[in-house]
C-alpha cells in the first residue's frame, strides 16, 4: 500500500495488518448476523405474514440519499420475492420530516396501506403511529436516529436501541434497510445492494467501519 494511504487508515484507528485487510477487502464473514438487532425477527415474521395475507404494505422513507437509498432496498427486497409494494417519500417543503399526521391521512387516501415500513425515520413518531393505528394501519420501524424517551409500541428495529447483541451503533438508515435485506432474503440476494449502501453511508457521514 501506498505510504499516504497507510498514514490515512492509521488515522482512522486502522493500526493492524488484520484491521487493514478488513477494512479494504471484507467478506461475507465479516457481516454481523441481522438476527442480532432487535425487533429483527419479528419485523420479518410481521412482513411474511403481511405477504401471505397478501396486504398492501408501503415503504415510507425521507427526502435525503440515505432515506431514498434505504426504500430503494426495500422496493428490490420484495421485488426479489414477486411482491409489489408501494412507497412514499416526503416533500421536503410541504410534508415537512417523519411520520405526521397529515401525510399519514395522505398516504391512506392514496394507497390504503394495511402495513407501513419506515425506513430512516419513525423513531420519533410514537403518537403518529399510534394514530395510524386507528386508521387500521400498522407500522414497523426501521431507523439509526438516536432514541427519544418515549418509543413507539410497535415492531422497531434500530441499531441504536440499548440492551441488544447487534455489536455496532453507527449504521445509517440504508444500512438497517440492508440488514432487513440480509434477514429476509439471506446474505447472497441482498449482496447486490452493497453499492446502495455504500453511497448512503459515504452522504450521511456515518463510520465506514462494520
């Protein structure tokens, strides 16, 4: 390696020969298990029911790459299984960020959505899930934001959540997406979503590590 290059991974705590080669040539061993993130069974065994009912489930996502990045996963995660899902992504200017209440009444006028993905938001949204609720819509929350004193109570899978296995805090919203990914469909099929989230980690200034 180039000496600037090694001045450059040193900086980044880089510091062993076995660091080194994890960092610039990972392997599928070097993947945690998604099972280890909480909520994660469950947001799954929640999905492949939805799909055996055959509901209508949307993914609901934010306005900025990692949001964008994150329901592209999702889309080509159900579309690797056949299943058409719907998607909504917020005006910046006239829907304002998350889950509210507004665009919860839109999303339903829209497409009556029996479940709702979030992807990159909803951690915050407990009192607008919970309305959502009442509309007969249930929601799963995938998220990375940090988590607020009071939490949904519903299925929420979020890297920052305390008291679980998963060993790393600084996955972006793209990064659960593709951790759902690997959950749903296996390490192989949500392999070709790398690039993905390679883009939305690089734009939302999270760790490269892990």
């Amino acid at each position: 390696l180039d000496s600037k290059i090694i001045e450059l991974l040193f900086s980044r705590g880089l510091t062993t020969e076995e660091q080194i080669i994890t960092f610039l040539n990972p392997s599928k061993n070097d993947f945690h298990d998604p099972f280890l993130l909480s909520g994660m069974k469950e947001a799954v065994e929640k999905v492949k029911e939805s799909i055996d009912k055959k509901e209508k489930i949307l993914i609901f996502g934010d306005y900025d790459v990692d949001g964008v990045s994150a329901t592209a996963i999702m889309i080509k995660t159900f579309a690797k299984v056949g299943y058409h899902v719907d998607f909504y992504l917020p005006n910046r200017f006239t829907d304002d960020y998350g889950l509210t209440k507004e665009v919860i009444d839109k999303i339903k006028d829209a497409y009556s959505p029996d479940l709702i993905i979030t992807v990159d938001c909803g951690i915050c949204c407990a009192k607008e899930i919970e309305y959502a609720n009442t509309l007969g819509i249930e929601v799963i929350v995938t998220d990375h934001h940090e988590i607020p004193e009071v939490l949904p109570k519903k299925i929420v899978v979020n890297v920052k959540l305390e008291d679980q296995k998963y060993p790393f805090k600084d996955l972006c919203g793209t990064g659960v997406a593709l951790k759902f990914a690997q959950a749903f469909l296996g390490f192989e099929k949500a392999e070709e979503f790398l690039p993905i989230a390679a883009i939305a980690t690089i734009a939302d200034i999270v760790s490269l590590t892990d």
